[in-house]
C-alpha cells in the first residue's frame, strides 16, 4: 500500500546504504521535522516544552551518548551521569571566563572537555571489559561526583555549592537565564539535537562505526583484519562522552536553570542506561524511543487518572513508575533484547509486504 518500495532503483552503493534509502521514510523525516519545528512550538505551551519537549531531546541526546557506547562499541558504561556532570560543570566555567561568547558554542565546547575525561577513563577498556568495564566506570562516576562536592573551583566556590545558570545569548537570543523564554530554549536544543543526531548517524555508518561494531562483536577477530582495538575503544569512549557532557550541560543550561552534584548522580546514570535498553541497543531511534517512553511515562500516569476526576500523589505516581519501568526492562530483556527499535523495524517490515505478512 502506502509503504513499498517498488520501483525505487538503487544505481549505487551510496544509494543501498543510505540511512533512509526508502522514499516513504525521508517523507516521515520530513512531517517529524515540519511538527518539531513548527507545529510543538505552535501549538505547545510553556508547560509543555519545559516539562516534556525539552528534557525529552536532552534525555534522548544523553541516550544516543551511552548507546554509542554500549550499543555500537560493546563497551559497559554505568558513568553516563559523571560525564554529563562533566559536561554541564565545564560549560559553567567556560561561561565565566567567556561571558561574551556564543552560549551554543560553549555548551559544544563543554562536550570536548567530557571527552577528554571519557578518554582517561576509557583506558582500562584496553585490557578488561563486561562486568568489570562496568565496575571501572562506576567507579568514575563515583570520583567524578566526589569532584563536584570537593572543589570549590568547579562551582566558583558558591557558598551552596550549586551552579547557577547566568543569562546568555546566542544569536542575538536571549537562550539561558531567567529572562530566556521557551520557546528560544526549545528551538536551541532542537537545533543542537538535530545536528547531532546527524553527526552520530554519518558515524555510526560510515568507517568509525564500522570498526566500533567489530569491536562489539568480536574484538579479537577485529583486531586480526585491521582494527586497532586502542583506536576504536578510545574513540568509542571520547564520542561517547562528547554526547553526554553536551546533553549535561544543556540539561543545566535550556531545562533546570540551576544544579547540585547530586542532579548528576548514579540514578541518572542507571536511568540513561534503562533507556538505552528499553529503546534499543545499536539504534540511534530506539535512543528516541527510550527516552520518550521513560521521561513521558510518568507524565502519562498522572495525567491520565486526572482525565477521570482522580488525582494521584506524587510518590505514588514515582512508585508506580519505577515498577513499570523494572518490569519492562525484564520483559524486554527475554522477549526482546533489541527493544522498542526492533519492534518498530519489524512493524516497518511487515508494511513493505503487506497483504502479505511474514
């Protein structure tokens, strides 16, 4: 019906292996782009982009860091909230002694500063990996938090020992600060998000990404045909990091306007993680996926009961989603480990052959 393929020609192998090789595919790119861009602000009101639209690109920015990670280069990472941490302290700094400088260009910045410390700590990866990767970058995320209380310098030695967000502009837009409306912080997230997600997808892609998921598969067999495991492990770790501080710092900068070293705990680690899971691991719209149904979740839940005169308290609606979200992990690490992102591709599958199943 509306979703096949016939009579579209591939005359090259660019064309085989583009990301979206089938027309129907860049039509649905479009209409998301054309609903981000236009419709959500249109439409949406402050309490929408500030509690859904904006936290959820961030989230899933974060998600694309770790998955890259975890999901192309097979490396366990249970740092993800250290380094976003990394990423957001940078950025503070970074707009003390530049004040005059394109907020955007800082928050990029702050991402190269979390990818140099993804590379320190991406150095054990070269002799251990599984259970005890994953016990390394803990502990990461354990000295980084430590160094988010302990020096002073970090937060200007604020004698609350958080970071306050201080007006910026971008383009002549006002972007950070209380004076900064939401609108402008949705369109510079959105526009951040998008380039990224691009970059990640040419990376993933292309020759990196290829040598990433050589890695995942088979290390030994990768090295043996040419792969140099310290450059795709190291690399890996320094992608990785770069996503995740500029998620950390846009998380401070366009969504919370302020933040104490507990923001950037072990819960956002695992949180980052389950998203991971649950989206799909090796797949930059399960990242999407995951985040959207994590971060929207709760909302949903208390939100719908109140559709029906019920309200909900707020523990109660923390409880219930922290057992759905346990017991979707597990389901879906049985019944389907590649989350939410296969079943889409499966769904897909099936529209291309339809009436006509598999």
């Amino acid at each position: 019906m509306f979703y096949r393929e016939a009579g579209q020609f591939k005359t090259s192998y660019r064309a085989d292996m583009a990301v979206f090789p089938i027309l129907q595919d860049r039509i649905g790119l479009g209409v998301i782009l054309f609903v981000a861009v236009v419709l959500v602000p249109l439409l949406g009101d402050d309490f929408f982009l500030n509690t859904i639209m904006i936290p959820f690109l961030i989230m899933a920015l974060a998600t694309i860091g770790l998955n890259i990670l975890t999901g192309y280069a097979g490396q366990l990472s249970l740092g993800a909230g250290g380094f976003m941490g990394a990423g957001a302290y940078a950025c503070y700094k970074l707009t003390t002694y530049f004040p005059d400088t394109n907020i955007l260009i800082l928050v990029l910045a702050s991402g190269l500063v979390s990818a140099a410390i993804g590379i320190v700590f991406g150095l054990p990866s070269l002799r251990i990996k599984g259970f005890y990767l994953a016990v390394a970058t803990l502990a990461a995320q354990f000295f980084l938090e430590w160094c988010f209380i302990r020096i002073p310098w970090l937060y200007n030695s604020n004698a609350s020992g958080a970071i306050e967000v201080p007006g910026r502009t971008g383009f002549g837009v006002m972007l950070t600060g209380p004076s900064a409306s939401p609108e402008a912080r949705y369109f510079a997230v959105l526009g951040l998000v998008a380039l990224l997600t691009w970059i990640a997808s040419n990376l993933v892609h292309g020759r990196i990404g290829r040598s990433w998921m050589m890695i995942r598969d088979m290390d030994i067999a990768a090295e043996l045909i040419g792969v140099r495991p310290l450059r795709a492990k190291l690399s890996a770790f320094a992608v990785s990091s770069f996503y995740l501080g500029v998620a950390g710092a846009m998380m401070v900068f366009f969504w919370l306007g302020a933040a104490e070293p507990s923001s950037f705990s072990i819960n956002l680690s695992f949180l980052i993680l389950f998203m991971t899971i649950i989206g799909g691991l090796g797949s930059l719209v399960g990242s999407f996926f995951g985040a959207a149904f994590i971060f929207i979740l709760p909302v949903l839940i208390r939100a719908a009961p109140r559709t029906f005169g019920i309200d909900v308290a707020a523990d109660a609606v923390q409880h219930l989603t922290y057992m759905i979200i346990g017991a979707l992990i597990i389901v879906f690490l049985i019944v389907e480990p590649h989350g939410l992102a296969r079943l889409w591709q499966v769904g897909k599958q099936k529209l291309r052959t339809w009436p006509f199943p598999y």
